[in-house]
C-alpha cells in the first residue's frame, strides 16, 4: 500500500510503496509558491519552444532546454543538470507562455547557455531525493549552531539540498559584508557535502518561507511578486496614512510591498489640489488645514490646529478661490459659500428585493383563522385592506378616530330597531273597541266577525 505525504515547500506529494521502485510523485498545483497559471495551455503552439521552466523547493525557479525532446507537461517530475551532479524539479510552464514567463521576470535569454533536461524522473531519483528532503532540517538547525559559535553577524534562513545529495545551498540574511570562509570548511567537514552560500534580503526570505498578511490574503511576495521594487515612506505620505512602523511594516520587518500599488493613483488625483502654506482668512477668524480627502476631492478646516472642533469641510475649488482672495488681501464672510457645494452622500439602507418581510407570508395561517371566524367575516377583511392602503398612502389610521363615533352609531341602531318593533306590535293589537268587547263579551256574533276580520 502506499502511504502519500505532502511536501509543502515544494508543491507535491511523495508515495512510497512496498517496493523503492514503484515509488513515484505526483504535484499538488495549490501548495506551490509563486505559481502562475497557465491560460495558453490548451493552444497548440505555433512554433516548438524547446526551454522549459522548472521550480524547485519555495520560490526558485530556472529554465532548462529540453534537448532530448522529451513529451512534457505541467506536473511532469524530471532531472535536471546542475553543476555538479543532477537536480529534480517539477515542470511548472511550456510552450509560449514561457517566453512570456522570463520578458515578466526581467530574464534575458539573449546570450545565455541554458542547462538540460536529462529525463524524467525515475523512482529511484524520488526515493534519493526523499533521503536529501529529511536532512534539510536537521542541517539548518546545526548550521545556525555553528554560526552563532563563529560569532558571525548573519542568520541562515533555509537549506535546500540537491536532488543527488552531493550539494546544498545555504541561504542567508546579513546586514553587512561576512566572511564565511571558515564558516564553509566546517560545514563541509560536518555534513560531508559540497557547499554553496547564497545571500538574500529579508523580502526574499518572506516570500520562501509565506505566510498571511494583515489583509487576510497570503503574502503577494510568496504568490506572485518576482521583482521587489524598494518602498519609502514618501509612498504612505501621498495617501495620507499615518506613519505608523507597526502598522506601515510587513513581516519580513520592511516597508509593505502593497504600499505602491495605488500610489500613482494618489499622485494624479493631487497634481491639482493647492499647496496651503498659510490659513485661511476669514472675517471671523483663520482656518487651518486639519484633514484631506484626495479621492473625495474635499479639504477639512478647524479655526483651532490642535483640536477637531468646528470642522468646516469644502471642495478644492472653493479652497482655490479663497487662496485668491486672500493673496489680494480679501478676507471672505465664509468659508462655506454655499451649502449645496458640498456632494450629498446617501447613507446605504436596507432594502427588500423579495417584496414581503415577513418570512411566513407562505403560511396559511390567515386563510384557517378566516375560515374558523366565519364567511361573515369578508366585508370585515376587505374593510382592513381599505384601511390598510389609507394607512399606507396617508401615513396614520383612522381607527382611532372612528372607535370614538361607534358607540353612538351602535345606540342609534338599537333606538330604530326597538321602534321598528313597537310600530309592529302596534298593528298587531286590535282596537280598543274591539278590546273591550272582548272583555265583557257582548255581541257575541259581532264580537267574532270583526276577530275574524
């Protein structure tokens, strides 16, 4: 069975099986730094581009020429040359896009003897490139003890070995100039291999090693930057942010690389903002110049410089005409000419796409209540919708206006029906005649005709 482990540092899986020779590797594309995606990899290339670029443990990458002819992809493992001996990476880019890859890094293949690609590689080349991976750690640990024993002023930040074991390249940061010769003859002595040191600067080592920045994101110098260009604090000064080291620094201890990624933006948006080297005159008092916002195109104002009270905030032009005014020696009323200068900025609200708020307006409550109450009940519904839209379009009810008459409605209703029924009962009694016929019971014939009629 194989038992797959992941190599982060150079972007792939290693499975080792029963058997050294069904050893193999396979790449994992989102484990690799400084990667780039290949968007002409599905073209058939027009002309047979015969370099390739192959990367290696972190952010080393190199191009080789592919003599042999060799069918290769993305993804392929192969053996490289190296001086001396073979190194194996991983096919990280052909075709066309490779010719791209190096007018991007700045790398001029004009004049340049490039190495070769020997073959892709075997499983004994990955069980022996496994071997040197394990010793990488250890040399690391035990090259620092020896350096801080030497007394040297410098801090080794990585090892890696080569692919055949016989090499390793030192990499370390230094602020000033070291003699490392001593240094190399113990090493050599220690680890019984073949030395190379190779300075680089913090930047450098951030990006080999990676890692998240303040933004959230992965470090854009383990992602994508190859070329670091030197940032100076006159970058934060342009967009008005405050010059403060622990938030203006990144992790490598520097300057943030993201710093100049919109500061030419800043640049043209102020080439025409006035330079305001006096306050600003007033028949009241001076103004002084306490806050700007260069997107916004707006300048902030406080009659004291020491202190955010009684902030008066106009467009640049208005600024302009005041300076104008005051080199002629005309003191404006007001800062604020007009308030409809100032561009009104609409507060974002909640609005609701679906059309309903209430999350059970499915349901069917409303129909089951309507049914137990009754189908009298309809012209009641139908009343409430009616008041409803009143309510809506006028912005109060007239519920609370109409409960005050509904009691004297109510009376008024009571006092018709109960004269309704005495006018009823009225025609249903019989004369008083006939009453009193009835009572004595004379005329007994007559008595029963006018009953009957």
């Amino acid at each position: 069975m194989s038992d797959c482990k992941l190599d982060i540092e150079r972007g792939c899986y290693f499975c080792n099986c029963d058997s050294e020779e069904e050893a193999y590797a396979k790449p994992c594309e989102s484990c690799n730094k400084l990667g780039s995606f290949d968007w002409l990899g599905d073209v058939d290339s027009a002309s047979e581009n015969s370099i390739v670029e192959v990367r290696f443990k972190n952010t080393r990458k190199g191009y080789y020429k592919n003599v042999n002819g060799l069918s290769l992809s993305k993804g392929d493992i192969v053996a490289v040359e190296a001086s001396p001996g073979h190194d194996i990476g991983i096919v990280s880019m052909t075709g066309d896009m490779v010719a791209l890859q190096m007018k991007r890094t700045g790398f001029n293949p004009e004049g340049v003897e490039f190495k070769k690609i020997y073959r892709k590689a075997k499983p004994y080349d990955i069980v022996k490139w496994q071997e040197a991976i394990a010793l990488e750690h250890q040399t690391m640990i035990r090259s620092r003890q020896i350096a801080a024993s030497l007394g040297l002023n410098m801090k080794i930040g990585d090892v890696e070995y080569q692919g055949d074991k016989i090499k390793a390249i030192f990499y370390y940061i230094a602020d000033e100039r070291v003699d490392f010769r001593e240094l190399i003859k113990i090493f050599a002595e220690e680890f019984r291999i073949r030395i190379e040191m190779k300075q680089i600067g913090a930047r450098q080592e951030a990006g080999r090693i990676g890692g998240i920045g303040s933004c959230g994101r992965e470090l854009c110098c383990s992602t994508w930057v190859s070329n670091f260009v030197s940032v100076t604090t006159n970058s934060a000064r342009f967009q008005e942010i405050s010059l403060n080291p622990q938030k203006l620094a990144g992790q490598c201890g520097k300057l943030k690389c993201c710093l100049n990624y919109e500061v030419d933006a800043y640049i043209d948006a102020r080439k025409d903002f006035p330079r305001i080297n006096a306050p600003l005159e007033t028949v009241d008092a001076q103004y002084y110049l306490v806050k700007t916002d260069i997107l916004k195109r707006l300048l902030s104002f406080s009659s004291d410089p020491q202190s955010m009270m009684n902030i008066v905030t106009i467009p640049v032009e208005r600024v302009k005409e005041i300076i104008r005014l005051n080199r002629k020696g005309i003191k404006v009323e007001k800062l604020q000419e007009d308030e409809r200068e100032l561009p009104v900025t609409k507060e974002p609200d909640f609005k609701n796409v679906v059309g309903e708020e209430s999350i059970t307006r499915f349901d069917n409550s409303g129909r089951s209540s309507r049914r137990r109450r009754g189908g009298n009940n309809r012209g009641g519904t139908r009343q409430e919708e009616k008041e409803n839209m009143r309510t809506a379009k006028t912005g109060f009810s007239d519920r609370n206006e109409e409960s005050g008459d509904k009691g004297e409605r109510m009376e008024r209703q009571g006092q018709r029906r109960n004269s309704n029924q005495s006018g009823n009962d009225r025609r249903r009694r019989p004369s008083g005649v006939n009453r009193r016929r009835m009572q004595t019971g004379s005329g007994g014939g007559v008595q029963k005709k006018n009953i009957e009629k």
